[in-house]
C-alpha cells in the first residue's frame, strides 16, 4: 500500500496514510464485531437459560446492540458534582484506547499484522497493563466509596492474574524462542504429528488451559466479576457513569474481551493456521481459521458466564496467588529443563 501511495504522495506521507488506513481497517471492524458479540452473548446467556433473548430490533433482534448504543448516545453524561471532572471523563477514554492499542501486534495472516515487530508479546503485556488506570481513576474521580472500592478489587485482581500471565507466556517464549506473535505461529504448525498448536503437547496444554482462566480474571468476566458484583457495588467503578461515558466502559471491556480470545488462539491454538495440517485446509484463508477459533472462545467465555457461580474475593485471590502463581512458575522451570535436555547442542 505504501508503494501505491508513494509515486504520489512522497515516502511520508505515504507511510503515514497506509497506517492511518490499516488502523481503520482494523479498528472500525472490530467495533462492529464488539456490537454484534454483545447480542451474541446475551443470545447464549438466554438460550442456557431457556429464553429467547433479545429478537424484537431488526430481524432476529441483530440491531439490538445498535439501539442500545442509541439510546445510550442520546442519553444526558453527567458528571457528580464532587468528581475530578477532567480525571472523570479522561477514564473510560484510556480503557477504550488501550482496549484497541493491543490489536496492532495480533497477526491476521502471514504478514497480514499492522506491526510485526519482534518483541510483540512484551507490547501485548506493556499495553494491556495499562488498563488497570482507566479502572483506577473512574473509581478515585468519581469521589464516591462504592465505585472506589470496586477500583481497589479491580486493580488487586488484574495486578495478581498479570503475575501469573506472564510466566505462562514465558514457557510460550522458551518453547518457541521468539518473542514475534507470528514466529509464535509459525511454530505451532505440525506441532505434534500433524495437529497444528499444542492440543497434544503435555507441556504446553496446561499452560493454555491456565491462560483462558487468567484470560477470564484479567477481563473481570464471571466467575470472577467481583468488580461488579451487584449485591454490594451497584455497578462497580462504573457506577457514577452514563451516556456514551458508561458506553466507553462497555465496549472496552468486550474489545478486552475478544483480544484474549484473539490471543488464547494465537499462543496456544495455532492462531491463523487450520487445525490440522492438511494441504487442502490451507485454502480457506488463514483470517477464516483466526475468527472461528476467535469465536470458538467466545462462546467458552460465555458459557462459563451463564453456568458457573461468582467466586468469592478470597477464592479469587487464593487460587491467584496460592495456585496460579507457583504452577507457572513452576512450569517454566519445567519446560526450561525440558529444552535444555532435549535441545542441547543444537545450532553448535
């Protein structure tokens, strides 16, 4: 695209423009997909629950999000009156922008990423830590206790659930020995005879199990939504919000959402590559393989939403710390060993 641009244009501004261009294409896609798996999982909350859920806007209720948008967009954004006004509104802003920051290392294809750099898993960590802010200072500004002390579960949660996080994706890092999301990928292809990712590694298998449980804490979805846990926080550190304000809120918790999917598929699943390493599966495009798996778990994230009770704070902290934390660390130890026995001498 550069290239198209630069007879034109100059190398600049041609730069400048695919990027802008590339943004968007990522960006504007994925707000429409944030709005169509919002009706999605109220869809699969009430088809668990024997109901039909939303099906009265637009056929089979499809325009439901987008009234709902509407209707919050129409809505007055009021402010408390003791809030740190500028902190107040600055809030859900950092949580939608970092929500969508994220998604320019997350490979599509071979070579279809905004930025394939090499060190695009500490961008992934670097970059998703910087939600814990949005959720810290829509408590604090909000200058109400309630909404506070729900900032204080979220920031404790999400600080305890990275920790473990990271020494999963470091026995990510040792076993494939890149930090680049797409050699991540490539790695993974007829990982064990001829199943692409690490469905059949003993190794590695756990490590992906742990991650989608992280993945679950780490974005505050049920069975560890103590962040909003209504009988005692109304709404959590969303409480004083309204109007496209709360709609910020909303929409970066399920773009959060949809990138640990995007990265349970991409770490330990294969990512853009098919299941099995057949010559003809290779023919549907690697995106259709990324999504499908995208929304294979999706639909986990919302059955374990419809199904399974809220944890305690106490239980979520426990098996944080007390469990997580020393199996990870653990593993890595465990796989480091592994490699250094099984891969000694290899490149001397």
């Amino acid at each position: 695209m550069i290239s198209w641009f630069e007879s034109s244009l100059g190398y600049d501004w041609a730069f400048f423009l695919a990027t802008i261009i590339d943004i968007l294409v990522i960006a504007l896609p994925l707000m429409l997909a944030v709005a169509m798996i919002i009706y999605a999982d109220r869809k699969i909350w009430a088809a668990m629950a024997l109901r039909r859920g939303p099906n009265v806007v637009g056929p089979f209720g499809l325009l439901q999000s987008f009234a709902d948008g509407l209707k919050v967009f129409l809505q007055e954004t009021i402010v408390p009156a003791a809030a740190n006004r500028a902190l107040f509104l600055l809030a859900p802003i950092i949580t939608f922008t970092v929500a969508l920051i994220v998604w320019a290392v997350v490979p599509f294809g071979v070579g279809v990423v905004l930025a394939d750099i090499n060190v695009g898993l500490l961008y992934v960590l670097a970059a998703s830590s910087l939600g814990v802010y949005g959720i810290i200072l829509s408590g604090w500004a909000s200058n109400s206790k309630y909404p506070f002390y729900s900032a204080l579960r979220a920031a404790a949660q999400m600080v305890s659930y990275e920790v473990a996080i990271g020494f999963i994706l470091i026995s990510v890092v040792l076993w494939t020995g890149s930090f680049n999301l797409s050699a991540i990928v490539l790695a993974q292809k007829s990982h064990v005879w001829i199943f692409n990712g690490y469905i059949l590694n003993p190794l590695m298998f756990p490590m992906a199990v742990m991650f989608f449980i992280s993945s679950l804490a780490e974005t505050q979805r049920a069975p560890f939504d103590l962040t909003e846990a209504e009988s005692e926080l109304v709404a959590g550190y969303q409480t004083e919000y309204s109007s496209m304000s709360f709609a910020l809120f909303w929409l970066g918790e399920y773009a959060n959402v949809l990138l640990m999917c995007a990265l349970n598929a991409t770490l330990f699943w294969g990512g853009w590559l098919p299941p099995v390493d057949w010559a003809p599966l290779y023919y549907v495009p690697g995106i259709i393989w990324l999504f499908a798996k995208i929304l294979f778990f999706f639909f986990l994230f919302s059955w374990v939403k419809a199904t399974v009770p809220r944890y305690r704070y106490d239980q979520l902290m426990r098996l944080g710390w007390k469990v997580f934390l020393p199996v990870s660390l653990f593993w890595v130890f465990l796989v480091s060993g592994y490699l250094m026995l099984t891969r000694v001498g290899v490149g001397s």
